[in-house]
C-alpha cells in the first residue's frame, strides 16, 4: 500500500500533539523506532517515502490504531480494498528460548526460567 501526502502530514501533526503529552524528544523516538533523527524527520517531512513497517512502529510506540488516524487506511477499509497488514510483535523472555513453533496463528515459545537471584 502506498502512503499519501496526505497521510504523511496526519502523521507530522501527531507526532507534534503527541511529543509534548509524552514528553519525548525527536532524537529519543527516532532511538525507539531504530532509526537516526535525520531518518525520522525525513520521513514525516516528506523526504522518505513511508514505509508500512514505519507506521506499524510509531502507531505501536504511540499507541493508536493507524486506521484510526491515516485517511489512506480508512478509506481502504472503508471499500474493503484493505485485504492484509503485516504486524511485529516482540517479546522479552525472562530465560533462555529452548524452543519456538506454530499452527495457523498460534505461536509457542518454550523457554527455560531464569529466576532472579535476591
């Protein structure tokens, strides 16, 4: 899916609403999105072209439904033209992964508990 310009400028207006009610710099939310503050600020400035994995991270970060908020998702959603979206999930264990499997879409970790010496 290709993101519009004028997505491009709902994002650039959260992330301006957003930033004060977090209290968080441009510099520390590049850091989470694994990216450089350049890179960051390209992308809602228009020098990048929008990734979806982008917007699944800094939707993820802020906690909001990106169909909620980006006019291009709702109106796919709206006609039905929306068939698929790729979410990431990562997961801290607190122990060693023995083992990982799935089934359609359950997923099994197997771990070894590593318990916290007091």
């Amino acid at each position: 899916m290709a993101y519009t310009e004028n997505d491009r400028r709902v994002l650039h207006d959260t992330w301006m609403s957003y930033k004060a009610k977090m209290r968080i710099t441009q510099i520390e939310m590049a850091k989470k999105l694994g990216l450089t503050q350049l890179e960051f600020s390209d992308i809602l400035r228009g020098g990048t072209i929008i990734q979806h994995q982008f917007v699944n991270d800094f939707c993820g970060i802020l906690n909001i439904d990106p169909v909620l908020i980006l006019p291009s998702l709702r109106e796919a959603v709206q006609k039905g033209t929306f068939t698929h979206s790729i979410v990431k999930n990562t997961f801290i264990f607190d122990g060693e992964i023995k083992k990982v499997t799935y089934v359609g879409n359950q997923l099994v970790v197997e771990y070894e508990h590593t318990p916290v010496a007091s």
